[in-house]
C-alpha cells in the first residue's frame, strides 16, 4: 500500500534530519521517484519476462505506424543527448516517425512543455513556496499550514494544457486515423 502525501512529506523531512550533509528538496524527491521506480521495474519483470527487456527503438521499429516523439532539450531527467528516444534517431527504421523537440526555456524540461506558460510558472512559484514550508518545519508540517497550502493551490491553473501541443497531438492523430 502506497504512503500518503503527508507521509512521503514526513518521511522525506525525517531524512533530511538524519543526514549530515545538506541536502535540497529535489533531492528527496529524486529519492522518492528512484525508490518507486525500482518497484515498477520489478513489476515489469514479473508482468512482461523477456519482453521487459525490449527497448523503446525495438518497439517502434517493430511496427509500420505513425509514431510522434515528443521532448524537451533541456530535460534534466531524461536527457536529450544521452537517454532519450529522440536521441536514438540513428536506431529508428521506422519510416512513419515524426520528432519535435521544445526549446523555448520555460517548456523544454521535463513534461513542462505540456503545460502553458502561466501553468509553468505557477508550478514553479508554488515548487518554491512548499519547499520553503519543509525548510521552515523541518519534520513536522502543522495541518493548518499544510491545508493553508493545499487550499491557496489553484490545481486548474496549474494544469492548463499548452495550446501548441493540443494542436500539434490533434493534427498528428487526425493523419494517423486518415481524417
């Protein structure tokens, strides 16, 4: 069973106790996604045996239709030039592949570029403001802040979907269903 917002915020600030070193919020919650990223490719081992281990390249190029590769060239996650499938290009047969890639500063991270601007910079001031709140607190959010927090956050600002992208997911279906 999964841990609540809460415990992950707890258990991520108990952490930072517990080390000697300075560590920032991102950290934990590389932390956080590495622990649960183990767990899905365990899962993936038992669900899929030897198909887990088939690539993202051997899956395009084992089929004969469109496909769309989307990413953002300052991705500090899935990089660019080093893990990415559009770093691959070299590798891919398949004739139907399409690539974009988002440069414009504030969407060309990681997901950012399916978020318009304000979205992305509302993400980003709020990022700011609870991670200021587990440095003041420390291991222990009081509840009134938390919820202070969770109902000062506009989730419908923050997931405004960018326009281009819309556009640009919308004609690339339409060609491959021949609209």
């Amino acid at each position: 069973m999964g841990m609540s917002d809460r415990e992950v915020v707890q258990n991520l600030a108990q952490r930072k106790e517990e080390r000697a070193h300075s560590i920032t919020f991102g950290d934990y919650i590389e932390q956080y996604m590495r622990a649960r990223e183990t767990m899905g490719w365990i899962l993936n081992k038992i669900a899929f045996g030897a198909d887990a281990n088939r690539t993202a390249v051997d899956g395009i190029n084992s089929v004969d239709i469109p496909v769309l590769i989307i990413h953002g060239d300052a991705d500090d996650t899935v990089l660019y030039d080093g893990a990415s499938i559009i770093a691959q290009q070299d590798a891919i047969t398949n004739p139907n592949v399409q690539y974009f890639t988002f440069s414009e500063e504030w969407r060309n991270g990681h997901n950012t570029y399916f978020y318009d601007a304000d979205a992305n910079a509302y993400f980003g001031q709020k990022s700011d403001e609870f991670a200021a709140i587990i440095d003041e607190y420390d291991t222990e959010i009081p509840d009134d802040v938390l919820a202070a927090f969770q109902a000062d956050y506009d989730i419908k600002r923050a997931n405004v979907a960018n326009p281009e992208l819309i556009d640009m997911l919308d004609s690339f279906f339409s060609v491959a269903i021949g609209r």
